[in-house]
C-alpha cells in the first residue's frame, strides 16, 4: 500500500520551539532588568531554565504531572536555582512567555521547503503535537505554515499524550487514514518514534541531537530535507 499521509509533530520538528524560546524569555528578561536586579546572566539562566523544562515535560509524557504543575514550577524552579523565591516573578514570566512566545515564528531549517515538496507530491499533511490546541494552531498560522495540514489534532483535545496509541488513533480517525499508508515525523524519541511504531504505523525520527540509534531499524534523519530519501 503506498504511503498518502505524513503526520508531523509540532515543536522543534518544523517550529522550531528552542529558538522562539530563547528570544521570548530573552526579551521578558531584559524588560524585567533580571541581570542588574539579582545579578543573574541570561546564558546562565536559560540553560538551567532549559533543563528544568525538558525535565517537566518528559515528567508530563509520562503522566507524573500536568501541565498546571509545569506552568507553576518551570520558571519558579529556574529563578529559586539562583536564590530568588519570587512566586509573583514566575507567574509574570509565565503568563507573558505563553502570550508572547508566538510572535517569534522561526521555522526549523528546511521546513518550508520539505512541505512545498511533500505537497507537490500529493501527500496528504497532518500534525499530533504534545502541546495546547489553541497554542498549536496559533504558531501554524502566524508561522504561515496551516495551509499546508488537512487537520491538526494536540494532545489536549484527545487528553492524553503521544506516545499513548490513543492520540494516534484520534488524529487518524480524524483524517481517515489506514496505520499501512500513514507515517509520522518527530523529534522526540519516545513519544514519536516509539509512539508512532509501537501503534503500528511508519516513522521517521528527526534526530536533532544526533542521538545515534543506529541499533534499530528505524528511519532517522539530522536534517529536514532527509525526508526525501524516503519520501
């Protein structure tokens, strides 16, 4: 049966999360004059941010906590690793980082391009993201990537998470697809490759890190316009 839906995920697959990240909570920080106030530097600040948040989410993946935990912890976790215990700093940094992390709309290298030529090739486009409806949609449109997906199915809509079959099993109702002719493109090993492989579909993994897992069968790639050796 030939392949006719590719289903991406979101984040740091074609939006590229890390980047707008950065320039969001860089700008929040500048506007809250972090460094003067409590001595702290940017740099140092948004690697221990960037790890307590990776940590919080594979936390949410794996069902330990919810999202009302992360929203509550990633930025107070951040700011007390540095000495300063400032609910009220948090939750300015989190309200603001929510609102304003979509106007920064940089797209994963490649990504533009790989889904004009997945178009031109008939391929009917999806995304499964581990994220907010609302947010979800917002960063395809503002990012002027939406035209492109047929549907657009998160993990709040469903409620649970990839790598849960359910999600899976949602977002291919949804696009009437059969698990034979539908393969998924993520960047989370987990929750994507597992995910997608474990439910009975195709993936390919973008291996961002290049964390080398070459001991499986699995379709990887380091960079976006791989996909056409496959596709």
């Amino acid at each position: 049966m030939k392949m006719q839906h590719v289903y991406f995920d979101l984040d740091n697959t074609l939006w590229d999360h890390r980047r707008n990240a950065y320039l969001t909570i860089k700008d929040l920080f500048e506007k809250q004059d972090i460094t003067s106030k409590y001595q702290i530097e940017f740099e140092e600040f948004h690697a221990v941010y960037h790890d307590i948040n990776e940590n919080l989410w594979e936390k949410i993946r794996d069902g330990i906590i919810g999202k009302d935990y992360l929203r509550e912890h990633r930025f107070y976790d951040s700011f007390k690793h540095f000495g300063v215990d400032n609910k009220e700093l948090a939750l300015y940094f989190e309200e603001h980082f929510l609102d304003n992390i979509v106007s920064h709309n940089e797209l994963v290298e490649g990504a533009e391009d790989i889904l004009n030529y997945l178009k031109a090739k008939n391929y009917r486009l999806h995304i499964i993201s581990n994220g907010f409806q609302e947010v979800t949609e917002r960063k395809c449109a503002l990012s002027g990537i939406a035209s492109y997906f047929e549907t657009i199915t998160s993990a709040d809509a469903v409620g649970v998470r990839k790598p849960n079959p359910r999600i899976f099993e949602y977002s291919l109702g949804l696009s009437e697809a059969k698990k034979e002719e539908s393969i998924l493109i993520g960047d989370d090993w987990i929750a994507d490759a597992m995910g997608a492989t474990n439910f009975g579909m195709d993936a390919i993994f973008f291996d961002v890190y290049k964390e080398d897992k070459s001991g499986t069968d699995l379709k990887a790639i380091t960079h976006l316009q791989q996909i056409k050796e496959y596709l």
